[in-house]
C-alpha cells in the first residue's frame, strides 16, 4: 500500500491543504506545535475514521468551523483507491456526514462499511495498524514496556494467529454444545423407550376389537326404535290432517257468517250515501245561482260586453302592458334620484376630504419648521464632537514621536518579534528536552557506575573502555542548562520589546478608529444638512399645497347643492307616477276577480255532474252485492251438510296414541346415542394410542439415527480443536524465530557496538539482550537513546516479518515513524537515520518520517516543511526540491 495524496479543509490546524507523497522516505519537518502529526491523524483517521481518534469526532474540525472535508488517495495491490470522510457539526455533537470509499470493483458508502472494507483489505484493524506500521508519537517504547503476555496479544494479532484461536474456541463451544445436544438425545430415547413399553402392555389391538363389537349391537338397536318412531310419527301426521281438514271447513262456515254479515251492512250504508249525494246536488245548484249574479255585478265594473276568458285576458294584458311602462318611469326617476344624492353625499365628503388635508398640509408645515430647528441645533453638536476627535488624534500621534517605527509599521514590527520570540521558544523547548535526555543519560550513569559497570557500555568498570563518558556527560548537562539561561534571558527582552510594540499598536488602532469615526461624523453633518435643506423646501411646497386645496373644496361645495336640488325634482316625479300605478293595480285585481268568479261557476256545474254519476254507481256497486250475498248464503248451506263429527273424534284417538309412544321412545333415543357416542370415544381414544405408539417407534428409529450422527461430530470436532492448537503453536515458533533473526539483522544494521552479542525472543515473547561476555541484560537496562532505538528496531522487525510474510511478500501499508527522535540523543539520532536506509534497502516502498529534528533531512527523498502563522494559528505545507537543498545548506 501507497499513500499518494492526502487533501485537507478545516482539519485541525489546516484551513485548506493539498499534500502530494512519493515513493522512498518522505521527512515531514518543521518546529514544534506546527501541526505535523496531524497529517498523519489526518490519514489514519481516513481509514479508520473515529476508532482511530484519541478523542471525539468533535476534535477534528478546527476552531470556529462547522465541518471539515479529508480525502485520501492511494494505491494497494495494483489498485487504485480514494476515500472522503465529511464530518459536520449538529448542536454541540459532530456526526459524520458523507464517508465514501471508491475502489477499483465499486464504491462503498457508510462509516462502518468502509473501516470493515479498509481492515479487511489491509488485514489489520486500527489497533493493529498502529502496532505495525504507525509509530504515533510518545509511543516509541510501547512494545518493551508491555508485559511479554500483552506484547504476545499484540504480535499473534498482526500475525493473524489470534483467528486461529478463535477458531479453536468456536470449534471447542461448538464440541460442548454438541455434547449438550447429544445427552438430551440420549434423554429423549430413554424416555421414548419406556413410553413404548407402556403402551404395548394395554393390549389396545383386542380392546379395539371388543368396542367395535358392542358399537355394531348398539347401532342395531338405535336402527329398531327409529323404525318405530318413524311410524307413529305418521300415524300422527294422519290424524292431524283430518283434524285439519274439519277445522278448515268449520272456519269457512264461520268466515261465510261473517261476509254476509258485512255485504248486509254495506248495502245499507251505500243507500245512505246515495241520500247523502241527493243532497250535496241541490246545495251545489244553489252555489252556481249565487256565482252567476257576482259574475254579472263585476263584468258591470270592468267595462266588457261579455264575461268570456279571452276578453278577460286580452285586457289584462293591455292593463298588465300599461302597469309595466308605469312601473320601468317609476324606477328610472327613483334612479336620478338616487344618483343625484349620491353626488350631492359624494361633493359632500369630497369638501370634508379636502379641508382636512388642507389642516394636514398645514400641520406637516408646522412640524417640519420645528424640526429645522432641532436639526440646527444638533448641527452643531456634530461640529463640535468633530473637533474634539480631531485633538484625540493629534494626542495619539504624539505618541510615535519618540517610537522606532511610525504609525502604520506596527503591524511589522510585532510580527518580527513575535516570529523571534517563537523561534527562542522553540529552541528553548528544545534545549529543555536535550536537557533532560543529556540529564536522564547522567542519572543512568550514575546507576551504572554504582552498580560497579560502565556508565556507557554497561560492561564491568575494569573492562570498559567507556568509564570517563559520565564526566563527559555531566559537562553537556551543565553547557545546556547556561545555553538555555541564556535564551530565558533573550526571550524576556523580546518580551518587554513586544509588550511595548503592542502599546504602539494599540495607539495606531486607536487613531484608525478615530479616523474613521471623524469620516462617519463628517458623512452625517452633510447628510444633516441635506436633509434641512429639504425640509425647508418642503414646508414651502406644503403652504402652497393648504391653498389650493381650499379652492377645490369651494368648488365641491357649489356642486353639491346643484344635485340637492335635481334630486328633490326627481322625487316629485315619483310621487305622480305612484298614484297611476295604484289605479292600474285596482283596475287589473277586478279582471282577475271576474275571471275567478268564471272559474269557479265551471268548477260548480262539472260537480253537478261528477255528483250524479256517483249516484248512478253507488246503484250499480248494490245489485252486485245483492247477487254475491245470495252465492255465500248457498255455500253455508253445502258445507254445513259436510261437516262428520265421528271421524274427528276418530282422528283425536289415534294422535293422542302416536304421541304417546313418541314420548316414551325419544328417552331410550337418547340413552342408545349416549352410549353409541361413549362407544366411538373410546374407539378413537385407542386408535389413537395406537398411532401414537406407531409414532413413538419412528421417533425412536430417528433419534438412535440421531444419536449415532452426534457421536461422530463429536469426535470430529475435538480432533478439530486439537488440530487448531497445534497449528497456532507450530506457526507461533515459526514467527518468532523468524523475527528474532530479523530483529537481530535490523539491530546490527543500525548499532555497531562491541558491548552486545545478540537478542533473543523466547516463543513466550520474553526479550533478552546478551553482552559480548555472555552475560544477560534486560531492555529495560538500556540508557534511554539505545533503548528507544531497540524499539525502533523491534517494530521494523515486525513490519519486515509482515511484509515478507511466512509464504510470500504481503502488501503493507506506509512505515510511518511520528517523533521517534524524542528519546534520543545526536548520537542515536544518526543510528536512526541509519535505520530508516535499511528499511529503505530491504525494500520498503514508503517511509513516512515526521520529526523537527534537523539531522533525519539529510536520508530523505521527498521533504515537506510544515509552519504555522501565530496570527491565524493555520499550519501550510511546502514540498520540494528546494527544500531539501535549503535543508543540506544548513
């Protein structure tokens, strides 16, 4: 794997960085603080996203900015990949909004599928990315000081044997569970195997023989009594119709009664109708005498010849015509009318409108005169506070009199001492951390040689030819501390020189400020006295405006008399017209009197008529119901001769018999369906058993087959289990005494020295180096600089091991090397550099280095120079060749 280019925007201290990487070692320096390792984290954090924070997803975006973009290219096995992760803050919590992973065969989208993508891919998760390839800063010795126990988890992990543990674990569950499983079966058979043997012992063959013949006698018996009741049944039904068949005929006789009862009374009561109708015809008579004289007096007051319908209606009609026109005059005076006071109201509220936006112009007027005064007054207000700025800035430039820098350098000046206040702190911090290396070297020292061994070597005293390098040692303790007294001092009167530039800058802001609020006040008084001048103008235009709206409200007031006066003529007009319209009403309400008294003469005489007819009808409906009174009375009479009451008396007996033995056999019914229904039970409760004891031996059958399979997966799986460990063991001795020989090539590549032989790593990951004598020293024991440097040497080892892999080259990702020169002294400095170009010749295709140290430029192909602007505190990055050159002059 090759990281290729890596794009940042509001990631941590970068606003906006694009960053190209190259095959071979790439050094990425700068001074402390720059923002080096964050570029780094920034690509960890593209692969791994938040599992590969330190803190939270909040952390990421710089200060001040709602989200951050990181996009990282590279290339893995012939591939070529890019990844964008978006994170975007919500509230107070940042939540990743965009993670995207583009490969070769597709895209993948989601957080959790890409970091499940990129482990899979790289065969590491985050942990064991940093425990290989990424040796994060401060990390440098975590490998030998963890417990060989925890430094074992770590190696089996990237090595991929812990799978092979948990293979073994899930094979070994799996092996309990099928023990499990087969005792339960072994349970279950037994109890299968005695439930059989129960039932074998009822002897349900024969007792199902013995029901089925009691149910076959019962159902005989059932078949007997149901022939006997199917016959008095009937027997029943017989009688019944005779029963029936007599009552019918006594119920006719009495419905025969009944009708000719009734045809009696209707007869009678239709004569009296008839009498009824006699009467109405006279009174009718009498109606159509009185309507013919009112006919006679109203056609006299209509001034017609003869009362006939179209006479009438044709004069309606002239009058109806006549009425109309009337009526169309009445509303068309009752509109002038109406429209005259319309524009008489409408002049009216013209005039009111008028005046009261005179007395509105008027007032304006008046108000704006009073703000004319109050805006000269505040004129000079202005003029005053302008004055007075202009002596707070003559008092601030006072102050540059005597400065070394005029008003507008300030901004220089401070940046100058502040970058130089910078630097003496960087090489403050430096000289702080050579101090207490130089000082943890004397310290180590001095516990060497009271322990009777070299100071330098750890050989004994007598045979060291190290022994006078803790004096050595001391005076660089000494020689440090007066340099970095020296800087304190530096850097304090850069301090009070800042202290004082500020003061100078904060005039110079001071006299900006006035400045600009002198421009503002200046603005305003123009602005003031604009707008005076326009008020005055306007008060004029307003005077003139009061008065010609007076003349217009003279004028409506003039019109709106002239259309009083038509609109009272047009009412006159009006009232004559009402008068004709009433006469004409009168004179049309007669007609349609007439015409009524017409109606209903006509409707009298058709009475006359309809009255008659229904006499004649009423006379008609009689005779038949005379002739049908004649045809019941003769039917009385036949069925009267009919009607036998010995056979009804017959019948009674033998209904009364069948009921009788209907009641009796229903009960012993009912006791022989019980008992049948008991029978049957009893049959399908042994049937059933039966099935179920044919079901028990499937069971059994299946479960011994069962049984047997079990038995053989068990024994399968713990010869699993047991292939598992011994193959995790035999590859675990493969790997360590592979990466001993590797870490013992690594360590002799980088630390020539006589005092030590060799290193070992037990197959318990234990580590031991052995002195030329023979003799065993822990790692612990080593001074700080060679101990951080067998670190070193330990993780590139393992990097080697996973490269190179036990059956063929692996791709890695990056060597990726943050800070490792914290623990060391120059003179280890140089030994890692000699480190990073053996990496570099076994073939490793990237080094990442991030250091301030200036002695890693020199073994570097590609150099990156990261600053930081103290002003923005916004960190950039430079590449390039003239960096390095920049870099070899120094």
């Amino acid at each position: 794997m090759r990281i290729e280019r890596v794009r940042l925007e509001n990631f941590k201290p970068y606003r906006d960085t694009d960053l190209r990487l190259d095959r071979g070692v790439t050094v990425i320096h700068g001074l402390n603080g720059s923002g080096k390792s964050s570029l780094l984290e920034a690509c960890f954090f593209a692969l791994y996203g938040s599992s590969a924070l330190d803190g939270t997803l909040e952390d990421v975006i710089t200060n001040g900015e709602d989200e951050c973009e990181i996009e990282l290219w590279f290339s893995h096995d012939g591939g070529s990949y890019r990844v964008e992760r978006r994170v975007r803050l919500s509230g107070e919590r940042a939540q990743t909004a965009t993670c995207v992973l583009e490969t070769p065969e597709g895209s993948v989208e989601g957080a959790r599928d890409v970091e499940r993508y990129v482990e899979g891919m790289l065969r590491m998760d985050s942990e064991a990315f940093v425990n290989c390839a990424y040796v994060r800063q401060g990390e440098v010795n975590k490998l030998i000081h963890a417990t060989p126990g925890e430094r074992q988890d770590m190696i089996d992990d990237l090595l991929q044997l812990g799978t092979l543990e948990e293979y073994r674990e899930r094979v070994s569950e799996a092996r309990l569970g099928v023990n499990d499983v087969r005792t339960d079966v072994q349970g279950s058979l037994r109890e299968v195997d005695s439930q059989i043997d129960e039932k074998e012992g009822k002897g349900l063959p024969a007792t199902l023989n013995d029901l089925e013949t009691e149910l076959n006698e019962t159902e005989s018996e059932i078949e007997r009594f149901e022939g006997n009741r199917d016959n008095a049944e009937r027997t029943r039904e017989e009688a019944e119709e005779v029963l029936d068949s007599h009552e019918e005929v006594r119920g006719e006789i009495a419905t025969l009664e009944d009708d000719i009862e009734e045809l009696r009374g209707t007869i009678s009561s239709t004569e009296d109708e008839r009498d009824g109708l006699k009467g109405e015809l006279a009174e009718t008579r009498e109606r159509i005498a009185e309507l013919e004289s009112e006919r006679d007096g109203l056609l006299a007051e209509s001034e017609l010849d003869r009362a006939k319908e179209d006479a009438i209606e044709e004069r309606r009609g002239e009058l109806e015509t006549e009425l109309e026109g009337c009526r169309e005059s009445i509303r068309e005076a009752s509109l002038d009318a109406q429209s005259e006071k319309s524009d008489a109201k409408a002049a009216a509220e013209a005039v009111e409108e008028l005046a009261e936006r005179a007395e509105e112009a008027r007032e304006e007027r008046a108000t704006l005169e009073s703000g004319i005064e109050e805006g000269e007054a505040a004129l000079a207000d202005r003029r005053e506070a302008l004055s007075e700025l202009d002596g707070e800035i003559e008092e601030l430039r006072d102050r540059f009199d005597d400065a070394p820098v005029d008003v507008s350098e300030t901004d220089e000046l401070l940046s100058e001492l502040r970058e130089q206040r910078e630097g003496l702190r960087e090489r403050e911090t430096e000289l702080r951390a050579s101090l207490e290396s130089a000082r943890e070297a004397v310290s180590e020292g001095e516990r060497l040689r009271e322990a009777g061994k070299c100071p330098e070597c750890g050989q004994p005293v007598e045979e060291s030819p190290h022994v006078d390098a803790l004096e050595d040692r001391r005076e660089r303790v000494s020689e440090l501390e007066e340099t970095l007294s020296e800087l304190r001092e530096g850097r304090e009167g850069v301090e009070d020189r800042i202290d004082r530039a500020e003061a100078l800058a904060e005039a110079e802001e001071g006299i900006a400020r006035r400045k600009e609020r002198r421009g503002t006040l200046e603005e305003l008084l123009k602005e003031r006295e604009d707008a005076l001048a326009e008020k005055r103008e306007r008060a004029a235009d307003l005077e003139e405006r009061a008065a010609e709206l007076k003349d217009e409200a003279d004028e409506k007031h003039e019109t709106a008399a002239e259309a009083r006066e038509r609109a009272e003529e047009a009412q006159e007009r009006i009232g004559e017209l009402d008068e004709r319209r009433t006469a004409l009403e009168e004179r049309i309400g007669r007609l349609e009197s007439l015409a009524d008294v017409l109606g209903k003469i006509e409707d009298a005489r058709e009475t006359v008529s309809t009255l008659r007819e229904r006499r004649e009808s009423l006379a008609e409906l009689n005779d038949e119901r005379r002739e049908r009174l004649a045809e019941k009375r003769d039917r009385k009479a036949e069925l009267e001769d009919e009607y036998d009451p010995e056979r009804i008396e017959d019948a009674r007996d033998r209904k009364a018999e069948a009921e009788d033995y209907l009641e009796k056999v229903e009960p012993k019914l009912a006791e022989l369906a019980e008992e049948e229904a008991r029978l049957r039970d009893r049959i399908g409760g042994v049937k059933s058993e039966l099935e179920a004891l044919e079901e028990l031996r499937e069971r059994r059958d299946a479960l011994e087959e069962r049984l047997e399979a079990l038995d053989s997966l068990y024994g399968e799986a713990e010869q699993l289990q047991e292939m598992y460990g011994r193959l995790r063991a035999e590859l675990r001795q493969r790997n360590v005494d592979q990466l001993e020989r590797m870490l013992n090539e690594t360590f002799e590549l980088v630390y020539q020295n006589d005092a030590y032989a060799t290193l070992e790593l037990t197959g318990e990951y234990e580590l031991t180096v052995y002195q030329k004598d023979g003799s065993p020293l822990d790692p612990e024991q080593l001074s700080g600089g060679e101990r951080a440097l067998f670190n070193l040497s330990l993780r590139c080892a393992i990097y080697r091991l996973l490269a190179e892999g036990i059956e063929g080259a692996a791709p890695m990702p990056p060597l990726i090397l943050d800070e490792p020169t914290v623990f060391l002294d120059s003179g280890h400095v140089s030994k890692l550099v000699d480190l990073v170009e053996s990496m570099r010749r076994l073939g490793v295709e990237q080094i990442v280095v991030v250091s301030h140290d200036d002695e890693l430029v020199g073994a570097a192909d590609e150099l990156v120079r990261v600053s930081k602007d103290p002003t923005t505190n916004r960190s950039t990055v430079e590449r390039g060749e003239e960096l390095l050159a920049a870099g070899a002059a120094e």
